[in-house]
C-alpha cells in the first residue's frame, strides 16, 4: 500500500569500481519558505473587489437598459445588446492593463473606456427618467463610476512610471518581437500558398488526363547499310549490329506515364541526395522543361513536407 505521504528524494550519480550506478536517498535540504507578502496581498484583495464591482455595475447595467431596449425588441435582443455598455469599458481596463508599461499606447483605451462609461451612464440615467425613479438612475449610474474608479485605483499602484529610454528600450524590443513574429507568420503563409499552389496544379493535371500524359514512342532505328570491301565477294557482306532498344524509366508497356510517377521518382532522386535542375528534370523524365518544372515543384515540396 502506498504512502499517502512521500518525503522527497534526490538522485546521486557515482562510479564505483568502474561501473556508474544511479540511487535515490532522501532529500534533507531544507526547504525555504519565503516570508508573508502583505502588500501582494493587499493588491490582490484591491483587484479582487475591483472584479467583484465590475460584474456588479454589468448585471445593475444590462438589467436597467435591457427592460428599456426590451419596449422595442424581443427580451433576449434587448438584454443581449444592454450588456455590451458596460462590457465596453470593462473591456477596455484589459487592454489598459496590458498596456501598462507603455503611457503612451495605454492612452487610447483609458479615454476610451471613459467615454464608453459615459454613454452606460447616461443610458442608466434614461431607464430611471422613464421609470418615474431618476434618483434610482443616478443611483445606478454611479456604481459604474465607482467600479471604474476603484479600477483607476488599482492601476495607479502597479503602473511604473518609466524614463523616457528605458520606455523607448521597451518600445524598440516590442518592435523587435513584434517584427520577428510577423515574418514567422507571413513565412507560414507563403509555405502553406506554395503547398496549395502545387495541389492544385496536379489536380487539374490528373484532372485533364492524358493530355499532359508523356508516352514515350518506340523510336524508328536506321536501318543499318552494309559495307563491302574492294575484294570482297557479295555473299561475305557483313552487316553492322543493330542498336540495342533505349527504354526510358517513364514509361511501362502496361500503362502510360502518370504525373504523379514522374513526382514520385524526382522525389526519390532528391531523397538521395541528387541535386536536380529544371533541365535534368526535362532530361531524365523526357519531357519539355515546363512539364518537368512543375514536376520538380511537386517534389520538392513533397519533400519539404515530410522533413
């Protein structure tokens, strides 16, 4: 039966007499514990309630504008489209705390979350003139404003105010990054446009058929002209040996040539190690250089997929 507590082990590596042995013994290094951080807890417990506020001002937000939207749209609609005024703002503390350590980028979000939070509040307001309650509306309106104040709160303690080139350091390396990240993708792109390309041209070849079909044809031998000596008689007439047939590796005498064959043996010649022009493609599969051009393409993309 196992223990339901297991002190820990570390592992000790030696050699004795010549033979490297590994073994576990128990590990008495004592383990530090860091001290009470009242300020990280502070902070949290601060963001906590900032969160806690947020969803507060939300609900109080969709449920007031969404039964003044629900007059004139079914209730779902109505609640649905009440919820985005406060969700507006509240979106806009992410990216302001994303942005944090950047003053000037975090400016946009910060001004306009403020005046997303207007408009939540003057539709708040609205609801209660038309409910005969427009203290309530006030009412309501201002837990808005205190859930975005805490939150201004909140970032005033993280936010570093940070010299002009240590900012534009930080700037710079996100650039960098940025840059570096935008070429990786645009390197994907144009793998995965190139790959689509050669796809789609072999299905449109396998898609014509034989009219891209390269059948290699018996070729027609001169016939060889006999030689006769000065002396010779007519009945010793040798004749020269007739040239042995050349059978191309393109073709069988079962089936004609397909597209994908010819991929197929440029991939394995590039497998090998053989470094294959759009010429020597020509030359080894028999066919016109555009042919053979496509036909490599295919191959070395072929190739590139299975590395």
């Amino acid at each position: 039966m196992a223990r339901p507590f297991r002190r820990p082990t570390r592992t000790i590596n030696e050699t004795i007499h010549g033979v490297d042995v590994a073994y576990d013994v128990p590990d008495t290094t004592p383990v530090i514990r860091l001290p009470f951080n009242l300020d990280a807890a502070l902070r949290r417990i601060l963001f906590t309630v900032a969160i806690l506020m947020t969803l507060a001002a939300i609900i109080w937000g969709t449920v007031a504008i969404g039964s003044m939207l629900a007059l004139l749209a079914p209730p779902w609609a109505g609640y649905l489209v009440a919820g985005v005024f406060d969700a507006a703002w509240a979106a806009c503390l992410i990216a302001e705390w994303l942005l944090r350590y950047d003053s000037r980028r975090a400016a946009i979000p910060m001004k306009a979350g403020i005046a997303m939070l207007a408009v939540s509040m003057a539709a708040i307001i609205v609801h209660g003139v038309r409910a005969d309650a427009i203290l309530v509306g006030i009412i309501g309106a201002l837990v808005s404003v205190a859930a975005k104040g805490v939150w201004a709160i909140g970032m005033h303690t993280i936010r570093i105010k940070l010299d002009p080139k240590y900012e534009a350091y930080l700037a710079a390396r996100r650039q960098q990054t940025g840059t570096e990240m935008a070429l990786a993708l645009g390197e994907r792109d144009r793998l995965l446009t190139e790959d689509g390309t050669v796809k789609l041209r072999l299905a449109l070849e396998a898609r014509r058929g034989s009219s891209e079909t390269t059948v290699d044809q018996p070729s027609v031998q001169p016939q060889s002209t006999p030689v006769q000596a000065v002396d010779q008689p007519v009945d010793q007439i040798e004749t020269s040996p007739e040239p042995a047939a050349v059978h191309t590796v393109q073709a069988t005498a079962d089936r004609p040539v397909q597209p994908k064959d010819q991929v197929a043996e440029l991939h394995q010649r590039l497998k090998r190690g053989d470094h294959i022009t759009k010429a020597k493609a020509a030359e080894i599969l028999g066919v016109p250089e555009s042919t053979a051009y496509r036909r490599l393409t295919a191959a070395q993309a072929l190739l590139n997929q299975y590395r």
